[in-house]
C-alpha cells in the first residue's frame, strides 16, 4: 500500500521541479527544453491562457521525464527521480499535488554551484548513497543506498543528490540498484 505525506510529496515534486528546471536551455541544458525559460513563458502565456505557468511546469516535466526514459531504456526497471517505484504509485500519487507556489523557477541556474545550493535547500545534507561503477552508456550513473529498504523520499534524494555530478550540458542520468539480502 502506497503511504506518502503530502508535504513529502511537495517535497518530491520540488525536487522533480529543480531538476526539470536545471535541465532548461537558459540553464545547465542538459536537454533541449524551453518550457521554464523567458522564451518559454512568451509563448506558453499567449497559447495556454487559462494556466501558463502550471502548463509551462508540467511540459517541463514531461520533458525531463522524457529524456530520462531515453537515457535509461536499457534499463527498462530502473528506479529513477521521475520512475520511484514499480507499480508507478508515486507518480500517480504526484497527480493530485498541487504544484508548489514557492519555489523559484523562474530564475535560471548559472552553473552546478547555484544547482548545488538549491539542492540543498531541499533536502539538507547530502543523502547516503554510493556510486556503483563509472558514468556509463547514456550518462548513466547507477547508485546504491546504504539501507536495503528506502522510503521513496530517501530514494529521491539520494537520486537527486547525483545530478551533482552532472556538468554543464553533460547531465548524469542517476539510476538506483537496491541492495537485496
């Protein structure tokens, strides 16, 4: 059964959000995506008049999850930010999540410094977690939590948290690997 309080689940979109942010091209561009952007905003405001920015949130989302799907389709179980658990409860469960009014969007993220700080506004410390092996195909990075069974907070963190390895038009795609007795 699938239990997440909804300010746990504010807090995960949050972290969705910075990395959907992260990825836009005025930012980090880890994928080709305006939706977050000035550019973005000049066109989402004059075709979705009713609700641009939560439209411009949305296909920013989409997008990120998009490009996370290409970059791991080899690893059709993979356990990523936007992909928490296999029967696609959290996602569901994000559905009904208002999105955050709170969180900055709009300003772009200059460099992995500024990515960094906003990281840490979120979730505190960096989570307990350990690359496995290099970068891979795809920039793909697969991560092992210290604990066997994670709450899908701690999972996201952790996930979260190896984007900081990520570099300026060169994302890593972090994947986890749960450790099984």
């Amino acid at each position: 059964m699938f239990d997440l309080a909804s300010q746990d689940l504010s807090r995960l979109l949050h972290l969705q959000l910075l990395i959907a942010r992260a990825g836009q091209r005025d930012s980090l561009q880890w994928w080709d995506d305006e939706s977050l952007t000035s550019s973005g905003a000049y066109v989402v405001e004059r075709v979705f008049v009713g609700a641009p920015q939560l439209t411009a949130q949305r296909l920013a989302l989409r997008a990120a999850v998009s490009r996370h799907t290409a970059a791991l389709a080899d690893f059709y179980t993979a356990t990523h930010l936007f992909h928490l658990d296999e029967q696609r409860q959290t996602e569901l469960a994000l559905r009904g999540v208002p999105l955050p009014s709170d969180i900055d969007l709009q300003t772009p993220i200059s460099d992995m410094t500024a990515f960094r700080d906003r990281l840490l506004s979120i979730v505190g410390t960096a989570p307990n977690y350990e690359p496995v092996g290099k970068v891979g195909l795809n920039n793909t990075q697969r991560i092992r939590l210290s604990t066997n069974a994670s709450p899908i907070l701690e999972k996201a963190a952790a996930l979260a948290w190896t984007y900081a390895a990520s570099k300026v038009g060169k994302p890593v795609f972090p994947y986890l690997l749960v450790e099984r007795d």
